[in-house]
C-alpha cells in the first residue's frame, strides 16, 4: 500500500476529503440531535405510558409497551422522527389516518425507555416522533423499540426526515418533496421511494435504495456497501460515496448519463454506454457516457469497487 507522501495529488485530496467527509457525517447528525432537544415545547402532544423505574441503572417492564397514536393524513405535512436502538419502518396503511405504533416488549433494560413522544406540530403539519434517549448510549443498550408509521396511499408529505443511532431504517413507498434519512451503526432500506430529493448518509452500515428522485440523489456511507436502483428518468444530479465498501449503481438501458468515477482502491465496471476517459492503464479514475450523458452521476468511493449494470 502506498504512503501518503507517495500518493499522487488526485490521490491525496480523495483522502483528505474521505477525512473530511467522516468528520461531517460524525459531526453533523450529532448538531441535528442537539438543535431537537431544545425544541421540545411543540403541541399537542402524546406521551407514551410512564412504566418502570426512575434512576435505577436498569429499567424493568414488566408488561411489554404497545401503543399507538393515529392522526387526521390530510393535518400532515411532514415527518420528523428521531429513534435510537430498534428499528423504524414507514409503509403504506389501508386508512385515512398517519397511525404511529411503538412496540417493546416486558424485560430489563439498561436505558429507561419511559420519555417517548409523539407529537403534531400544528403549525407546520410536522409529525415529530422522538424516543426521548441520550444520544450517546456510553457502552450501554438502546431499547429494541420497534417503530411503525403507517402512511395512507395518495398522501405526499413535503419532508420527511429519520435519524437515529443502531436503529435500522425501512421505508416503503413513500412519496415527499424532500427525504433525508440518516444513521449510526446500522443499515438503510429504501423501496419504491419517489421524492424530489434525497439525500441518505449511513456510519458503519450498508444502504439499499430503490427508487425515482427528480432533482437530485446523494447516498453516503463511511464503512458499508451501497446498492442503488433508480427507477424511470435520472435526476439531473446523483452523488454516490463509500469511504469503504463497494457501489453498485442499477439504471435503465436507455437512460443518458455521464458518470465520473474515483476511486483510491477497487475495481470498476460499467455494463452500459463507452469508456470516454481514462487517465492511463490501470488507473482508477474513468468515465462513461450513456444515451444523451445529460444526467450527471459520480460514484465515488476509498476501499471498494464500483458496478454499474
């Protein structure tokens, strides 16, 4: 493996920016989390049952949480949802209603699960769900709290925002303006997403993406694999980046792209379009052109290959 001194400078800003980049993701949904505390004071709110005990170093369920709050879809606007520990999942409902559902069972837990809360904000339309846990577990366990949100079909949300640390995101179907999903050791699942934009940043988990996006598509992770299909036109502007793991990029046949691909190690391959440009044998750096070339890609990554089919 090559020192840094004997890296070439294309090499060396890929890495200063790999740096760069993990500093920000580490940095930035940590700030998001903060900014949340301090915005606790919106109304009505519902509070999920007071059950175990209080400043013990454990917390005892002896009967297991499962409740449940509905609300009128056409009062929503928009989601925000903060969740550590568990998993969360947005699917489609049969109802009129935004159904919340939060689950966990009878047991012994190293964090007091009692401070949950969902919350309307009917100002802005924003349904806010938090967990109410420290952001920073300190070597101990989230609760394995399971999340549900049931969307009624038709419904168009103009953001929905997830962000939450060791709980796996699942989305199904959503339709919104603006989706941003973010995580910390765990992974991503995105089906049959259409949005305008989205923008979705794993630490330390892979991310499936399967979905239409119109203006433009940014999927990040520091240490897992990225597996992306998009569906219908391209966005005019998708951004790929996997600081270690592979990147495999799924698009129409006919769809006009021009993709620009960096990569420090790992191999590339495009089963679509021509070669236009690379710097020289053996070097990982190219570009392929496809259709028209209108939609910009780049599918960047430090460790791992890049497959585009």
């Amino acid at each position: 493996m090559k020192s840094f001194d004997r890296l070439t400078k294309a090499e060396k800003a890929k890495v200063i920016a790999a740096a760069v980049v993990i500093a920000l993701l580490i940095g930035f949904p940590l700030m998001v989390a903060l900014t949340r505390r301090t915005t606790s004071s919106r109304l009505p709110s519902i509070d999920l049952p007071v059950i175990g005990s209080v400043g013990g170093e454990t917390t005892v369920l002896d009967e297991p949480i499962d409740e449940h709050a509905s609300f009128d879809g056409d009062k929503v606007k928009g989601l925000d949802v903060t969740w550590n520990g568990g998993e969360v999942r947005l699917v489609r409902g049969t109802g009129d209603d935004v159904v919340v559902r939060a689950r966990l069972g009878a047991g012994t837990y190293d964090m007091d699960p009692r401070h949950s809360s969902i919350s309307l904000d009917e100002s802005t339309g924003t349904l806010i769900v938090d967990d109410g846990l420290p952001e920073s577990n300190n070597g101990l366990e989230y609760p394995a709290f399971a999340l549900t949100i049931e969307l009624p079909e038709g419904l168009s949300l103009s953001s929905v925002d997830l962000s939450g640390t060791s709980a796996s995101m699942g989305l199904d179907q959503v339709v919104c303006d603006h989706l941003i999903v973010s995580t910390v050791s765990s992974g991503i699942t995105v089906q049959g997403l259409d949005a305008g934009r989205a923008e979705i940043a794993s630490i330390s988990g892979s991310v499936s993406f399967d979905g239409a996006v119109t203006t433009d598509l940014s999927v990040t992770s520091v240490s897992g694999a990225l597996d992306v299909t998009l569906a219908g036109a391209l966005p005019p502007q998708t951004a790929l980046d996997s600081t270690s793991g592979s990147i495999t990029l799924d698009v129409p046949d006919d769809a006009g792209f021009t993709l620009a691909s960096d990569r420090v190690s790992g191999g590339f391959v495009c089963e679509l379009g021509e070669l236009a440009e690379r710097d020289e044998p053996g070097s990982l750096s190219a570009q392929v052109v496809n259709g028209d070339g209108s939609a910009q890609i780049t599918a960047d990554s430090i460790s791992g290959s890049v497959r585009v089919k």
